[in-house]
C-alpha cells in the first residue's frame, strides 16, 4: 500500500483535497426542527394523531404506485387533478379550514423527511420495503437507480448502524418526531455517493494511463471531479455516479480483452457489462462498448473478417457472463420480469425521445455538455478529440477503439438526448460515460497546450492550459460553497421566514406545485388559501387570481437562456415584484 501511494501520491493528494471539498456542503438541504417550525404551527405538533394521519396519508400514496406508474409519474388521486393542465383548472386549498386536509399532510409529510432532493428518500422506502431473509429484494418505486447501487446502499447503511452513526426503524412517525435523525441518514447515504465519485475518479485515472502518460491521466481525474454534473450527483443519493464508476471499469477491462484476447478479459468484461446494465439500464448504450472491443480486436489487431467477429465463441461466452451477471445483481429481472420490463418501458417514455434535427443534438452537445463539464473543458474536448481523430487511421487499434466509443456515446446524446437536455443542466447525468470520455481527451488537450512545444504562439497555449484547470478551480469551489451555504444559510429558508412575517394569514397564495420541498420554500402554508395554477397557456379569470404569486427558479432545472418562469402570459400586468430571494436571473449564469 505504502509503494502505492508513493507513486501515485499526487492522485492521492487530488483526492483528499476533492473529497474535503465535496464533504463541506454535504449536510444541504436537509430536514430539520428548524424548516419544520417554518411550515407546522406548534399546535398541529401537539395533537396525539396528527403523526398518525401523516403515516396513514402516506402509506396511501405508496399503495397507488401502479395507478402513479400509469400516470406517466404524476400523483394518483386527488394530486392528479391539480397537474391537469385543463382550461381554468385552479386547485384551492384553505388550511385553515381543514388543518388535515390530504394534499396538505402530503407536504407536510414532505417537509419533515424528505431534502430538497426529493427524490433521495425514495431509496431508503426501496431498502424499507425489502426482506433480505425472504428475498422480497424488489425495488418497490425505481427501477432507474439498483443493482450495486441499492443493495451496496443497503448493507452501507446497516453497517452505519451497527456502528452506531444512524438509527432505523420501521415506525416512520419517529422520523416525524425527529426529522435530524432521518437527516443523518441522508448524510450516511450522501457518503456512500462520495466514496463512489472517488472510485470514479480513480478508474478514470487508470483508463487514461491505458492510453497517456500519468500527467494526462491525473489531469484527467481532476476534471472529472471538478465537473458540474458530477460535483451535482455527487451530492445527492442517486446511481448516476455508480454506474459512471461501473462504465469506466468495465471500460479498463474492454482495452484489456482488445489487446489480450484471453478468457478472462472476455469473461470479465461481460460481467461488468451486465453489472452495470443491472445497475442503471439506461446505461444500455455504454455496454455496447464490449461488442466494440471485440470487433475491434478481430478486424484491427487480428486483421480477421467480420465472420470471425460473429463466430468467436468467446465474444458470445461473455454475452452469457453478462446476462448472468445481471440477474445477480438485480435478481428480480427473472423473478418479476413483467414489473421490470415495465419499468423500463416507463422510463425510457418519460426520459428519452428521439430526434433527428440536427441543431437538437449540437443543442445537447454544446449546451447539455457545457452546463456539465463546463464550457472551457468541453472547447478542450472538442479540440482534442477532433486532433486525435484525424489520427485515426494511423492510430492503434485501442486508440481507434476508444474514438468508436465516444462516436457512440456522441451519437446517442444527440439521438436520444437532443430533445430534453438543453433545458436541464443535470440532463448529462444520463451519459456520464461521455462526461468522463470528455474529460480523458480534455485531459490529453490540456497536456499538449501546458507543452513548451508551440514555438509560434509562445507561451499562450501554457498560459490556456493553466487558465482551464485555474477556471475549473474555481467552478468545483464555487459549487462547493454554494452547497454549504444551503447548509445553514438557504435561501429558501429565508424566503419562508419572511412569508411567514409579512404575507397577512388568510391570503390566497398562489403556486405552480403543491408545497413540496423541492418546488417550495418552507413556509406556514396551511394559514394561507393556497391556488395550484397550472395553466401556463391560459391566464385564469380576473376574480381567480390570488393576492400573491411565489415565483421560483431553480438553476439545476431550468436551462439557458436563464429567465424566472412564469406561470401564464402577462402575469407582470398583474404583480408586481414585492421581495426577492437570491440573485436575479442573469444571462451569463451558465
């Protein structure tokens, strides 16, 4: 270990350094006395069944999952009408008139366990609803995010209560009564997250030196952890970032069987293939890379026809592996086949939509990639992958490879991507294969411009070179602050405070969504006549307007150009602008 780290130290050195980083705004976000005294009035607290009825409305809403599924992921019930964007739907809810009305003990049910996240305590209803002893191991809500993903955040989390960090039980109004210990739970997943950023940095470091020296690699590892979309994912409990470590894996095990063609390389490479399709199956397109390989080997290395590719026993012994492997790590593909294949069927709608317009794939790779790696590495991806590229003929079999993969990934974000991911800058988290890709040929470009070897330009390229890694600095720092800030100084706990001391008890408020932690500030919403208005395309009646409006942005969500959405055409004729939270909407905030 100690002749590891001495020659690798400065990769060592990037780790602790990035992973204090990440650590310093872990705690975002969360649940708390404090946001819960912004929404619930002390007197709901006090009564005996209020927990009871939070417990109860929520087992409800799990129990109508299939009918939320058939929905396209809207809410089932009575939320379903409040998203019906029909002519004049206005949902009005008056606290006060029914302190436990269900759409209210929905957010309030909300508040108290869940991060501005809210997807995050999804997982921990998954790992609730399982029974290791009686194999019930079936994901009850996500099919998106399991595999090692789940079940590794599973035994992560029994083993942080054996230790004694967390405390779990099945009696969800304990978590009502505390909502710190549900936070400490999510900051126990949230380090489950960070150790696999730093196993995705560390894999991307290893394929580089596949193919560069350790300077293009360390660079490499670098801006991978300085990435917007990874420095996002890395903050939250989601499988993005494990089946990003998986690719990059099974990735270093594709270049081995291309150059050694044994079994095992083979074999291995199929079960890493299928361990990362069992764990994220959108990542379908990634594993394709083992089929590549193969070709690889046989038409460039071996100089062999395309009947030599098909009719290698090898390549369809690694198929098997790969199946295999991916019913061990998500068993219920066999034994709930129709459940999965439905899961699949449902995200795959919702997520990904195909298009052949041109400018929307230059959209997903300038603006989806730009808003994920920053615009600078994604200029130094461009320039080095193009300059590798025109080697391609005179290049390697392994470098020619790895330009087939990227070509592949280019392509499916642009195909599949094109339509949705300009208008989210999260929206790459689906192709972190390509993010880290990105990241290894911006590495190598960095490299060639830090070179004394442009005895044109003198020292400009070096002084670029240093001026991307400086900028890419700076992004991780910024977003780092900007996540311990939300730790104990957000924005939206402001907002509620104020709401709560300057908007009269009794005014209709008016909403995009239901109070929810990721859409609302925490704010005394059962003392105010809410008005859900989903009608952007149809202003409601004058008399339905409500005396306030609560306008919010949220920079992960909404793309460029950057603007406060609105919720229906001429609404400034109507407000005017009483407080605002946070900075204004700016064009450069890319």
């Amino acid at each position: 270990m100690s002749e590891l780290l001495k020659k690798h130290w400065l990769l060592a050195a990037v780790l602790v350094a990035m992973g204090s980083l990440y650590l310093w705004g872990l705690r975002w976000g969360l649940p708390s006395h404090e946001r819960g005294a912004l929404f619930l009035p002390s007197p709901m607290k006090s009564e005996s069944d209020f927990y009871e009825k939070l417990e109860a409305n929520r087992s409800k809403l799990y129990e109508i999952k299939d009918e939320i599924w058939n929905t396209q992921g809207s809410v089932a019930g009575e939320l379903a009408n409040i998203y019906d964007v029909s002519e004049r739907r206005i949902t009005e809810v008056c606290g006060w008139k029914d302190p436990l009305n269900k759409l209210l003990l929905h957010s309030y049910s909300s508040f108290l366990l869940r991060t501005v996240d809210s997807d995050e305590q999804s997982f921990f209803v998954e790992l609730a609803h399982m029974n290791p002893r009686k194999f019930q191991i079936t994901p009850c809500l996500d099919l998106v995010h399991t595999g090692v993903f789940l079940y590794g955040l599973g035994a992560w989390i029994k083993a942080a209560e054996i230790l004694g960090a967390i405390e779990l039980t099945q009696d969800i109004k304990h978590y009502y009564r505390f909502p710190e210990k549900m936070a400490k739970l999510y900051v126990a997943g949230r380090l489950y997250i960070l150790l696999w950023v730093l196993l995705g940095a560390w894999f991307l470091y290893l394929l580089t030196m596949q193919f560069y020296g350790r300077t293009e690699a360390l660079i490499a590892a670098f801006l991978y952890l300085a990435a917007p979309v990874v420095i996002t994912a890395g903050h939250i409990i989601r499988g993005h970032i494990v089946g990003s470590a998986l690719s990059l894996l099974m990735l270093m095990a594709c270049v081995k069987l291309l150059e050694s063609g044994t079994w095992k390389w083979y074999l291995t490479s199929g079960f890493l293939a299928g361990v990362t399709f069992g764990t994220q199956q959108h990542l379908w397109y990634a594993c394709c890379a083992v089929g590549i390989a193969h070709a690889a080997r046989q038409l460039w290395l071996l100089r062999r026809g395309w009947r030599a590719v098909f009719w290698d026993r090898r390549f369809w012994l690694c198929v098997m592996a790969g199946v295999l492997s991916m019913v061990i790590v998500a068993p219920y593909i066999v034994t709930d086949f129709q459940y999965w294949y439905r899961g699949l069927i449902v995200h795959g709608s919702k997520v990904y939509s195909a298009t052949l317009l041109p400018w929307k794939w230059l959209e997903a790779w300038i603006v989806g990639m730009g808003l994920g790696l920053n615009h600078l590495v994604l200029a130094c991806f461009a320039a080095g992958f193009w300059t590798v590229s025109r080697r391609f003929g005179s290049g390697s079999p392994k470098e020619r490879f790895l330009i087939v993969v990227t070509l592949w990934n280019l392509f499916i974000l642009g195909f599949y991507g094109g339509n949705s991911i300009g208008t989210s800058t999260l929206a790459l988290r689906r192709s972190m294969p390509l993010a880290s890709l990105a990241c290894l040929y911006a590495a190598w470009m960095i490299r060639r411009l830090l070179a004394d070897d442009w005895p044109a330009f003198k020292r400009w390229p070096r002084r670029l070179g240093i001026g991307v890694l400086g900028y890419s600095l700076a992004v991780v720092f910024v977003l780092s602050c900007d996540y311990n800030v939300d730790s104990h100084r957000a924005t939206y706990m402001r907002a509620g405070r104020w709401i709560n001391e300057n908007i009269p008890s009794y005014s209709s408020v008016g909403l995009a969504h239901l109070p929810h932690t990721d859409m609302t500030p925490p704010f005394r919403f059962g003392q105010y006549a809410l008005r859900i208005i989903m009608n952007q395309n149809c202003p409601p009646a004058h008399e339905q307007l409500p005396d306030y409006y609560l306008l919010q942005r949220s920079p992960p969500t909404y793309g460029m150009p950057v603007r406060m959405p609105l919720p229906f055409p001429g609404f400034y004729e109507q407000y005017e602008l009483v407080r605002q939270f946070g900075k204004l909407p700016r064009w450069w905030d890319f």
